[in-house]
C-alpha cells in the first residue's frame, strides 16, 4: 500500500509540474477529489480492507491526501501571483509619454474687452447697469431728444418690432432709464454694456453689435471732467502713450457734443491702412447731457449738469487685439476663439 501511495504522489508531482492554469488545477482536484475521483475512491475503498489493516490504510490515503492539498495550495498561489503579474505588467504606466491635452474654453474677446472697461470704470466709482434689448420707441429715441420725424433717427437703421418696439440702436437708452429709476433724482454715475443692433453688414459693421455707455450726472459737472475721464478711458485701454483728440460733432441729446479719435496705435499717428492714412481712429462719441434730456429725466438743468459717452464694444475689442473683420466676433468660429485661451493676450 505505501508503495501505491508513494506513486502516486510521484505521478501527482509530475501532474502539478504541468498544470498551467487555473482551470487545469481546478481539472485536477475534480480528478482526484471528485466524486469519482482517485483519491475519493481510495477513501471509499475503506470499508472493505480488513480491521486490523484500517489504520494503517487510513494514514496513507490522508498521507495523499495532505500532500495533494499542500501542493494545490502552492500552485494555486503561484498561478495567482502570475495573473497579478501580467495584469500589472500590462497596465503600467510609461510615465515618460506625453499627458493627453486638455481642451479648455476661452472668454470670448467680447466678454473681455466688457470685463476690462468694467474694471476700469468700477475702480473711477461707477455702477454698472444693463438695460432691455428690445427697447420702446420712448427710452430709445424720444426721451433722448428725438422728437417724432427728428432727422437723426434716420441715421440709426432702426429695426422696428412694431410702432412702438425696436431692438436699441445704442445704449444710450440706458441713460434715459437710468435717470427715470433714480427716484431721489440725484447724482449718477454709471457705465451701461450691452448688445445693440442696426440694419448693417460689412467688415466693420455688424447687425448686431456692442456698446458701452457712460453717464455721470451731479452738480457742476464740466466739459474738463468728461475730458478727464475720457482720456483717462483711453489710455488705460489701449496704452499710456495714446493721444486723444475731441471734434465737435452733433447727438441730438448732449450739448455741446464731440467725437473723439485716439492716435493710431497701429502706426503710433505716422498714418497706415488701418487709419486710412491720418494717424486717428475715431473711438466714441460723447457730449454734455442736453437740458431737454435731463429735464425729461426729472432733473432740473438748473442745478444738474452731467456728460454721457458711448463707444462701440467690438471695435475696441477689433482694436485691442487685432481682429481685421467684425464678423469673427459673431461666427463662433474655433480657430479664431482659440487665439483667446491664454488670459494675458495682450495687443
Ligand atoms: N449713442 C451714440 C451712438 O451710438 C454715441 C453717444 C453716446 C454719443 C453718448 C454721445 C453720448 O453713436
């Protein structure tokens, strides 16, 4: 009997050498501890060895038995530790290959160009406020001094909705608002950007466009401070060494009114393409409110003077950063909002 025993175990040594995977070592123990397996049977075949010969059989079927347990639990281990093996040699990371990149937004040079003139102005003390896009015939055109059939509503290609409602032509709409909602009808000082729109298209004009308005009203409120201001504005935006010149020019609600041009910044005032050869670029129109303004307003023009300013938001931003059509501002289109990933684009 041990030298059955001792066989065995010999061919079992030979079996385990060849068992490779998991399903081989499972196929195995069915083999021997199955039901009908070789070594169950064995156990089985007990009950007809003769009592005296019982124990001595016993411990030989367990001697089996105990070796084939051992060696399924050690090469059980090893094909475990070999499938750990290959899954993580499989899975490492070359951390020397290049990280996958990351496609981020960018602020529109839009919005920019509106968070800069916010800055600059929230800092000089002004509120910013918005106003309604579609506008009423009144706050657009009326309480700024544009009586019915008044010739400079002609200059505005007005997009009507109905007899009263448009789509505002400027934001100096705002200005009428803004001094109808100031109950106490005292000081203003506001800066109001938003979307504007009027029947036009070409590379510089664009039927929807934006502006910024400004609007300070108190008592004794000059020409110089809106000179001030305005310098000031077009410095901080586009460089310390901006010249900036006023030409007297016509709104029908500011009194006296001016346009002003800041120096080429393109060609420093030589004259090139961009300043059609005069080394100005025309920035913004501006004035002192008219007295018909303010006292439509509910402000006395006795005691109130104020001066109001508005400048088209695109091409600040065409200036700004070089964009030689204004209809990239408006096409969404990737190449172009890209340029404007990094934060610190600058001119
Ligand atoms: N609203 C005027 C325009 O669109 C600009 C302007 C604003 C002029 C404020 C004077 C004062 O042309």
């Amino acid at each position: 009997m041990q030298e059955k025993i001792d066989q065995l175990i010999e061919e079992l040594k030979q079996k385990f050498e060849e068992v490779k995977t998991m399903q081989h070592l499972n196929d195995l123990k069915v083999a021997q501890l199955g039901k009908k397996g070789v070594i169950t049977e064995l156990n089985a075949a007990i009950k007809d060895i003769p009592n005296d010969q019982k124990k001595a059989y016993g411990e030989q079927v367990n001697r089996v038995r105990t070796f084939f347990n051992e060696k399924f639990t050690e090469i059980q281990k090893k094909i475990e530790e070999e499938i750990v093996n290959q899954k993580l040699q499989k899975e490492t990371i070359d951390i020397s290959l290049p990280g996958k990149k990351i496609k981020t937004g960018s602020k529109h040079p839009f919005n920019r160009i509106i968070e800069e003139v916010e800055d600059l102005f929230v800092s000089m003390g002004y509120d910013v406020v918005d106003g309604p896009e579609l506008e009423d015939d009144e706050h657009c055109f009326r309480l700024l001094n544009y009586t019915v059939g008044h010739p400079a509503r002609d200059a505005q290609d007005t997009f009507y909705i109905d007899e009263e409602y448009l789509l505002r032509t400027q934001t100096s709409a705002s200005q009428s608002r803004v001094m109808q909602a100031n109950k106490e009808k005292g000081p203003i000082r506001v800066i109001c950007p938003g979307k504007t729109y009027r029947r036009d298209d070409d590379a510089t004009h664009s039927h929807q466009f934006g502006q910024v308005e400004g609007l300070v009203i108190d008592k004794n409120i000059s020409l110089a401070d809106l000179k001030g201001t305005l310098e000031i504005f077009a410095r901080k935006l586009l460089g310390e060494d901006t010249k900036v010149r006023f030409r007297p020019s016509y709104f029908p609600f500011t009194s006296p009114s001016c346009e002003v041009d800041v120096s080429c910044f393109n060609c420093g005032g030589k004259g090139c393409s961009l300043c059609k050869r005069t080394g100005w670029i025309e920035l913004l129109g501006a004035g002192m409110v008219h007295p018909n303004v303010l006292r439509m307003g509910g402000y006395d023009p006795d005691k109130y003077t104020g001066f109001a300013f508005g400048t088209g938001l695109d091409r600040l931003a065409m200036f700004k950063y070089s964009i030689p059509d204004i209809r990239y501002m408006y096409s969404n289109d990737i190449r172009f909002l890209k340029q404007f990933d990094r934060c610190d684009v600058e001119k």
